[in-house]
C-alpha cells in the first residue's frame, strides 16, 4: 500500500516546466532525492485537490541554475517575494529549487 502526502505549495510555470522553491531540509527535498517521480495537481490552501493529478519528474536545481526561475518568481510576486526571502535570510534557512517537468 503506498501513501500519498499533499502538500500545497505555491509555483512558478516558466515555458514547460514548474518552479517550486522549498527549505532545502523539507521531506519533498528528501523524497525527491531518492525518487525523482512525482504527481502534481491543483489544490487548495488545505491539500484538498482541484482537478486530477499528472505525473512528472522533479530535479533539484543546482545553484547555478536557479537565477532564472528568481527572477521570473520576483516578476511574479514583486515585493511579496522579496518579504519571503528576507525571511529566508533571517532565519538561516538554506533553500533549494525544484523543476518539475511533466511526463
């Protein structure tokens, strides 16, 4: 039996693919790194879902590959983003982004 965690978070949908910036320690981050297969679909603020999750593939970026999808989320969200990275900074928080490409 395998068991399905929902865990809603806000994206970036840049040309093909997802963006999804994340604390680098969370479980997705754990998950991904052993297996790279994931579902997506739209939800609520609660998990509750949307419409039918699709199947994809996530990477984590490395470093010198995130400045694109930065810049594309700061041209998103403005000053907002700009607060959740101040967060970032004064709490120490390493984060990490996700690419996700749909199968």
């Amino acid at each position: 039996m395998a068991l399905r965690w929902r865990h809603p978070f806000g994206l970036l949908k840049e040309d093909d693919k997802l963006y999804v910036m994340t604390a680098a320690n969370t479980g997705k981050v754990r998950r991904i790194h052993h297996n790279a297969q994931v579902e997506v679909a739209p939800c609520k603020l609660n998990g509750d879902l949307l419409g039918p999750p699709l199947e994809a593939m996530a990477v984590i970026l490395p470093d010198d590959q995130t400045a694109r999808a930065n810049r594309a989320l700061i041209r998103k969200y403005g000053w907002q983003k700009r607060i959740y990275d101040l967060g970032y900074i004064l709490r120490a928080r390493k984060r990490t982004w996700l690419e996700i490409t749909p199968m």
